[in-house]
C-alpha cells in the first residue's frame, strides 16, 4: 500500500505568501485611509477664507490712488505736495535759433529786415558759465536801395566763439548775457555800388545778446527768447560815412543739453 503524501501542508505553505501579501496590502490601505480622514478634520477646522467684494476693491483703489489725501491729512502744505523739477542738465550744448536780422546804420537804406537762421554748439564746465562757438546765415535784398541797379539778392554769412553767463530767475527760468566774436562776408559783390566796398570779404564782427530761456519739464530741454546787437566792423562800414555799422538780431531758441 503506497504512502501517504503530506499535500495538504504543502498547500498551506504556498498559500501563505499570498495572505502575508493580502495582509500586508490591507493595512496600509487602513493607514492611508485613516491619514485621509486626519487631513479633511484639519482642513474643516481651519477659518475659511471671506469673499471680497466689488464695492471693497474699488474702495481700496480710491484710497491708494490719492497719495495727496493721505498727505492732507497728516497736515502737509500745498507746496510741499508739489514736486520738485528734476535737476537741469549741463554739460554739451546744442542750441539752434530762428529770428530777424535788421539794419541800424546806412544799410537800413539798403536792405530790409532779413530772416536770420543761428546754430550754437557749447560746453556747460560749470551750470552758470558756456563757452560756444556759434555760425549763422542771412538771407536779404537790397529792394530799399534806389535803382538802378535793379533789386538783387544776397547771403550774409558768418561764425564766432564767445562765452555766456547764466543767472537762474526760478527753478524753471533763466536770464543770460552772451559775448562773441567772429567773422562775416556777404556771398556777392551786390553791396559795393552802394558804398560798402568790403562787404564781400571776410571782416570782423562784435556780438552782445540778452536771453531768457524756458526749462521744460525734461531736463534735458529748453525754448529761448533772445536778442542783440552786433557790428559789422567792415562788412557793413560805408565809405564816407561815420554812421556806425550796427545791425540787431532778435529770435527764439530751442535748446537741448546732452
């Protein structure tokens, strides 16, 4: 008769990974579970967060939008509350200027007020003081002069150097007086026939100007309203007269400091 094999005990060992796996899965599902619930009781005990409203957003804005009001209330004056102009920039300088050249002397006889175009390039070494050099062109006639000859067209020409001191009135004006000297010629030989035999070569002019310039907001800008005298030491100097070769300039600036 043939032995008994022990299959059931063989049958109990290998179902027993399988349980030890049930077990083991089933505990830590129990875990997690219990820590999920631990994290929903914590969150439901904890404030929950309150709504804002419309009304109370743009109250908020209104409030923070008036930065005068805050300072009102804690007793500023009005001046204070203003603020104050950016610092003015000096250093390089470029200044460009449209106006009116006039005659006072003889040449008034000649020719009439003349459109007068002017260029300055400085440099600002200190905020009240500018050494410039300075170029200009006149374009003129000679249509009060007697004919014949008949009425002819011509072009003064001229550049100097000179310096210019700065007074400020305020924050955003200032007053200047302005020195040159240089030299100037008439393009053509139109003037000669009227008396004035040099006028087509290079002679030497004098220059003195007044100002008033207009900081703008940007530091960097400023408008000008400026005008003077200037002899014409031999351009405009007639033969036989002793009338003195004077003309006056007068014309707004536009200026921007770099």
């Amino acid at each position: 008769m043939p032995a008994l094999r022990p299959t059931h005990g063989r049958r109990c060992q290998e179902r027993a990974p399988w349980a030890l796996k049930l077990t083991r899965g089933a505990a830590l599902l129990s875990a997690l579970t219990l820590l999920l619930a631990a994290h929903a009781a914590h969150a439901a005990s904890e404030p929950k967060e309150r709504a804002i409203s419309t009304d109370e957003v743009v109250s908020w804005l209104d409030s923070n939008s008036d930065p005068s009001a805050l300072a009102g209330d804690q007793g500023a004056s009005e001046e204070q509350l203003v603020p104050r102009p950016p610092p003015r920039h000096h250093g390089f300088v470029v200044e460009s200027g449209i106006g009116a050249l006039g005659q006072i002397g003889d040449m008034k006889h000649t020719s009439p007020v003349a459109p007068w175009f002017h260029l300055q390039v400085g440099y600002e070494p200190l905020r009240f003081l500018m050494v410039f050099v300075e170029g200009d062109l006149v374009l003129s006639n000679t249509s009060y002069a007697p004919p014949p000859p008949p009425q002819r067209t011509y072009a003064l020409w001229g550049f100097g150097a000179g310096l210019r001191g700065t007074v400020k009135a305020s924050d955003r004006v200032g007053l200047y007086l302005q020195g040159s000297l240089g030299g100037a010629q008439v393009t053509n030989d139109v003037l000669s026939i009227y008396g004035y035999e040099d006028a087509d070569k290079l002679n030497l002019y004098v220059a003195a100007e007044l100002g008033v310039e207009w900081y703008q907001i940007s530091p960097h800008w400023a408008l000008a309203v400026h005008g003077g005298v200037r002899d014409y030491i031999g351009t405009f100097k007639r033969e036989f007269s002793d009338q003195p070769p004077l003309a006056w300039v007068s014309g707004l600036g536009l200026r921007y400091t770099f």
